[in-house]
C-alpha cells in the first residue's frame, strides 16, 4: 500500500487528489485520560491519535473534514496554510468543536468558509457555536461561516463530492466519496442504497473502532466484511480507541487493510 508519514503539506499534481488523516483516533483520543493500558503507554508515534478528521488537497484547495477538537494541533502538524471549505459528517462534539480555530484563516483569507452539513448538523453548530450566528457586532474576532445545507451530491472547486448517508446508532451522518475515495467515519450500520454508492473504490477509509461490540459504531470485523463485501483497492480503519495497537493490529489484518494512523498521506487521479 502506497503512503507516508507527512511532515508537511504539500500540494498534489494539478489533476490529483491527496488525502491526508489528521486524525484517526476515538472520541476520547489515544493516549486517553487516566489510562495506563500498554496502547495509551506505547512508545509507537502510530499508537497517538488525536480525533477523527481528514483533509483533502486538489486543485490548489484544502477542504476539511470535520473540525475536531485537536483541529489547532492537526492544522500545525500538518502545516495547513490556508482552509476552503468545511464538510461535516455529524454534530457530535468530537466533529464539530474545533469550528473556532478556522480564524486565523479568516484573518489571513479577508473571507468566509463555506461550512457544508446536513440540515441537522447546521442546527447544532448554529445552538453550539450561537455566538457565531448572533446578530450583534462582537467584541472579538468570531468565526466567519457560509452556511450550506447537503441534500445530495455537489460540485465543490471541480470535483464532485457525493454523501454517503450512515446510521450512527440513532443519529444519520454523511460519509462522503470524492473521485475514488471515500470516508466514512461514525456508523455502525451502512443502508444499501449507500453501498452502491462505493464500489470502485481506490482507497476507503472506515470506522473500526474496536473488536468488541459497540452500539454505534463498527467492529474491526464488521468493517472487514464491510471491505469484503465492497473490494476497494486498499482499506483504512479510523475512529480507533485504545484497544487496538498499530503494529499488533496491522499484523492481523488483510495486506490490503491497515489501521490508518495521524499523517498518513496517499494521492489518487480526480
């Protein structure tokens, strides 16, 4: 399987997409609070995961998706320059509290981001982050969103970005397919209709949060019969809790499966 640890961004070829995971760990991150497991206490730079987002670079664009709570450190690890968009998968905190740290990129734009989101998902940013949206002149620098509600594919800098609908226990989040990728981080169930939505796939990156089963999310078996079932070319499991250990976990899977891991970085043709 092709791909790197990445220092730096860098932009693609004019007519390639890079992807790079800023974040493949759980909610609660890896090394987590209070735990002395032998994943949280390992020495392997794999084994720290912040949490789950993924950013995509093509035609001199960087487009994000989901603003975490470690969006400040996984915009600096990365070296991110400058944002142009925002796709949010779902609205729960570990997505969504990072929204604030967009501002330098504001400052330095003299713009807006355009924020892309399910009607559901814009609700609870506008309730989260209802300083952003208040209709009063702020003291300090806010924010400055373009709000756009998905209600199916779109077209966003010349590539077409499709939804991949998911049930993540009871909430429905949006995975998304550009070109020959696709992400799909926070679901425990996938509809049909979704999965005719990724076949053909170069790289799929899912959730596998764990062996032991979850309500909302899927199990490491669960995301492979997932990769069996769909045959992408290569497979990266995300949304990784504590329980499972790079080198250990990799050791078992399938060649063309691997736990992904914060930097991983892979190019495809758009």
């Amino acid at each position: 399987m092709s791909s790197g640890d990445s220092d730096s961004l860098e932009s693609p070829s004019p007519q390639r997409l890079c992807l790079t995971v800023l974040g493949s760990g759980t909610s609660m991150g890896v090394p987590t609070l209070a735990c002395h497991c032998e994943v949280c206490r390992s020495s392997d730079p794999h084994d720290r995961r912040t949490r789950p987002s993924v950013l995509l670079s093509y035609h001199g664009r960087n487009v994000v998706i989901d603003t975490t709570p470690d969006f400040r450190s996984q915009a600096l690890q990365s070296g991110l320059e400058y944002l142009d968009a925002i796709l949010y998968t779902h609205g729960h905190a570990d997505h969504i509290l990072g929204l604030d740290d967009i501002r330098p990129f504001n400052l330095k734009q003299s713009s807006a981001i355009p924020v892309f989101a399910s009607e559901d998902t814009l609700a609870i940013l506008r309730r989260t982050f209802a300083y952003i949206f208040a209709p009063s002149s702020a003291e300090s620098s806010i924010p400055q969103v373009e709000l756009h509600a998905i209600d199916g594919a779109f077209e966003l800098f010349g590539a077409q970005i499709i939804p991949v609908p998911a049930r993540h226990g009871s909430v429905t989040v949006n995975g998304f397919r550009i070109g020959s990728i696709a992400y799909l981080t926070d679901f425990n169930t996938v509809p049909q209709a979704s999965k005719d939505l990724l076949r053909d796939l170069d790289h799929l990156i899912l959730d596998a949060l764990r062996y032991t089963p979850h309500p909302m999310h899927s199990t490491v078996e669960q995301s492979l019969a997932l990769v069996r079932e769909l045959a992408p070319r290569h497979a990266w499991f995300t949304h990784i809790c504590h329980d499972l250990g790079h080198a250990a976990t990799n050791a078992k899977l399938p060649e063309n499966v691997r736990l992904a891991y914060d930097g991983l970085a892979f190019e495809v043709d758009l």
